[in-house]
C-alpha cells in the first residue's frame, strides 16, 4: 500500500482529481503578503509528483518568509515572489532540464498528426520518467471547424464544470460529474453504427432523455436520486444554451422526473434526519463515553451543534475573527466574508449569542489561546478542502461513536451532526419560541416564507436571541467532567 500521502496533510485531491498545496502564511509575515493562506494547484494528478511539487513550494516559499523577516531589498523580494506566483511548481522542478531542440515542459496544443508525432517525441526524450508530461486528453479541432461540428457532451461538460467551480460544494461538483458522465455512457450505448462514436451536445433530445429516465427506472434507483440527476442535467443544458452550444428553446433534461410534495414530505420524515431523544443526549455526553472522541474538533463541533442547531461545516468553517463579542455578549458570527466560507442558504448568514453553558466548558479560553498562537480558524487541524466540507472527518468519527453506544436511528432515517439540528429546532418549538425566532437562531430558512419578508424585516439582536432561546437548552451536560480543554 502507497502510503507516501500520509504525511503531506497539506496536500489536497480536487473534485476533478488534481492535487492542490494549501501552506498557512505565518502571522508576522501576512501583512506583507496580504493574506493568510497560499492555495496553488500542482498541475497533476499523480500523488508523488505532486507530493514533489509540495516540498518544492515549500522550500521555496520558506525563503520568501526569510527575505521577509531578515528585511531583504523591495526589489529582490518582489522578483522572488513574482517567480513563485507566475510559476507552477513543476516548472520550478523542471526549469533546469534541457531537452532536444529546445523543447518545454509546458502547455502542449495538438491541432494534427504532426502535432501529436512532436509531443510523443517529447515525452520519450524527457530525461526524468517521473515528470513526463501527461498526454492530452484528447485533439483539439481548429476552432472555425469545432464550431461548426459543435462541441461534443464530453466537451460541453468540462466547460459547465469549470463554470460553476466556486459556486457549488466539491460534494455537488462530484455528484453533477457523475449524473453527466452516466448520461454520456447510456447515450453512446444508444448510437448505432461500428466503433465507437463521441456524443455530441446537438444531438441529445428529449427522447434521448426519457429513454435514460427509462433506463434510470428499471435500475431501481429511488425517485428522489433519478429527480436530482435530471435536475443537475437540466442546469447543465440550461448553461450550454446560455452560452450558445445548444439551441434556445426547449429544454429535452426538464419534466421528465419530478417528486410529489406529499412524497418529499413523507421521505423526509421517515428518510431524514432524526432528532435526539434526551435519553440519547445524555449519552452522548456521558463523560465516560465522551472521552471515545478524540481530537479537539471531534468532540467541540458536536458540543456547539448541541447549543446552536446550525449545520457541522458552518461551526467548522468559523473563523476566530467570527467570534466575538457584541454588546457585551459572545457571539458567533456566521458571515459570507472571510477565507473557504460557504452557506446552504442566504439564511445561514446570522449572528447566534453563544450559550453559557460553551462559556463554562472553556469555549472562549480555546479562542484566546489560538488567537496568541496566531491561528485564525476556530479548528485550524481541519481541511478547508475535504470532499464534504471541513466537517467531514468529524461527521464520520462521530457516526462511528454513535455505532459503538448503540443509538440508532428508527425506520430508514439517520442520526449523525445533522440531528443537533433538529433536537434543537424541536427544544425551541416545545418551549414556544416563536416562528421567527427559531428561524434566524438556527439560519433556517421555510419555502413558505414571502419573498418581501426578508427585505422589510429586521434581524432580531442577539440578546433578544439569547433570552428567547438560551432557557429552551437545558440539556443537564456533568459541565465540569466533561474533557474539551487540552
């Protein structure tokens, strides 16, 4: 087993399998770089070599750190730093190597045969194995002649993923790839003739589309699943008619699977998530139990869940900067500004009063103790990267926790960091906080809610927040045998 990866925990896969180096910028040198973290995509998707690109990123940017610290000239520093910036790592590894001919290591465009004969060359002269260039994907057609043959699926779906890269999780990204990816198999599958044939975006139809719905049925797949990947293949036809690549009109992807609202309604009781019973809730946090988790975000985010009701990454995306205090109370500032911040919806953006009880466990000593040490996430041991967001490890050990105290959930449903939420949302139905209230303590947000409501209402403040809501969470926790502090 390849076990190289294991230690390189700065190193990151994206959703379309390129590996990324995030190094943290140290806290005497980030105002001059004028920010706290340096994110570079390695170029590759082979784990040693971008395990290579790392270390030389590294190295590299630790000299920059010096230059800065031992007051180098402005003008030395700025050629250092615009040699790293405008480089990508395999050229700082590479730029050393001569080949045949002059030959590069750089972007290889293969427009004919000729072409392709002088890359193949290239790759069986390159003088280290290891950092052959990869092949191209596939020949790139002279632009008038590729607009003219239009683009093919595959094509198409590279583009609308690059599009929406920033605006969706790399969980969504991965799910939308899947459902395309699917799509193009089950209609080259349809198309007759010998050999294999590319699957052009024009030619998809709307028959092509109910005959994959077809298809999808007799996989016995559940409806809601089959409506989700009609849905992400109606957003890609959308953007390729936005952009030009299909014709306007009709769009084949839409109406053809769809889920009753009696349906959702029903599969949402028995399939979602499921509240805690406070038999359950004792036991989580029984001290003798609570111990099981280990690492301090483990065992934080779940206590923060309990008091809050919001969602696992957005505790786990909390910046020490977004807690604070205001008007005299600690608050958790759940906010769009600041570094891998992303919200469910634009509810999520509130201001939580933090509950006494988080106070008492130590909550605020964790804060001041990390701002001294000149970190700036509440868990700076996460990855911003991770495939289902920062939380994901932690929402994993603790499911295996729940496994091993035998609490399972009823039916189809699940428990995990998602049922906080609702034992919270139903603590403050019970205790009659009003609608509202619950609403923007939680940054939940109802389909039923009118549109001008958000414009013209005004946010309630977090002392109101706090006396209105803070009672309804009394969990009886043993506080003081409870291990959060290091």
């Amino acid at each position: 087993m390849d076990t190289s990866m294991r230690v390189a925990h700065y190193l990151t896969r994206g959703p379309t399998g390129r590996f990324y180096v995030r190094l943290r910028v140290p806290a005497d040198v980030q105002a001059r770089f004028g920010r706290k973290v340096i994110k570079r995509s390695t170029g590759t998707t082979c784990d040693r070599t971008a395990l290579t690109c790392a270390l030389v990123l590294q190295a590299r940017y630790a000299q920059a750190f010096a230059a800065i610290r031992n007051g180098s000239m402005e003008k030395e520093l700025d050629e250092l730093l615009k040699s790293l910036e405008g480089t990508s790592p395999l050229e700082l590894i590479l730029k050393d190597v001569k080949l045949p001919g002059g030959q590069s290591f750089g972007q290889v465009e293969i427009n004919d045969d000729k072409d392709l004969a002088l890359f193949q060359k290239l790759a069986a002269d390159c003088p280290v194995p290891e950092f052959k260039p990869f092949p191209p994907r596939r020949v790139v057609k002279p632009i008038g002649e590729a607009r003219a043959a239009g683009l093919t699926l595959a094509d198409a779906r590279d583009k609308y993923l690059v599009s929406i890269q920033g605006k969706n999780t790399a969980k969504t990204i991965v799910q939308k790839t899947r459902a395309l990816k699917d799509l193009e198999a089950f209609v080259a599958s349809q198309l007759k003739g010998k050999g294999k044939q590319p699957v052009m975006l024009k030619q998809l139809t709307r028959t092509d589309f109910s005959e994959w719905f077809l298809h999808e049925t007799a996989q016995k797949r559940v409806i809601t699943y089959i409506t989700n990947r009609f849905s992400a293949c109606a957003d890609f036809i959308k953007w390729a008619q936005t952009a030009g690549h299909y014709p306007q009109g009709d769009n084949p992807a839409s109406g053809h699977a769809s889920v009753p609202k009696q349906l959702k309604k029903q599969r949402a009781k028995s399939h979602g998530s499921q509240a805690f019973t406070p038999e359950q809730i004792q036991r989580i946090f029984d001290p003798e139990n609570f111990k099981q988790l280990k690492g301090d975000a483990a065992r934080w985010i779940p206590l923060i869940l309990l008091y809050t009701g919001a969602r696992s990454n957005e505790v786990a995306r909390l910046e020490l900067e977004d807690c604070r205090e205001e008007g005299g109370l600690p608050i958790f500032d759940f906010t769009w500004m600041g570094e891998d911040k992303s919200f469910k919806t634009d509810a999520s953006d509130r201001k939580t009063p933090v509950h006494p009880d988080l106070i008492k466990l130590g909550l605020w000593e964790r804060v001041a103790r990390l701002k001294a040490a000149g970190e700036t996430e509440l868990f700076p041991e996460l990855s911003f990267d991770a495939k289902n967001g920062p939380a994901g490890r932690t929402q994993h050990a603790f499911s295996r926790y729940l496994v091993k105290l035998g609490i399972k959930a009823r039916g189809g449903g699940r428990v995990g960091h998602h049922s906080f939420r609702d034992t919270v949302i139903g603590a403050l139905k019970a205790a009659g906080v009003h609608r509202e209230m619950r609403e923007e303590y939680t940054g939940h947000e109802l389909s039923d809610r009118q549109e001008h409501a958000h414009a013209y209402e005004t946010e309630f403040s977090p002392r109101a927040l706090a006396e209105a809501c803070h009672s309804a969470m009394v969990w009886s926790l043993g506080l003081s045998s409870l291990e959060c502090r290091p």
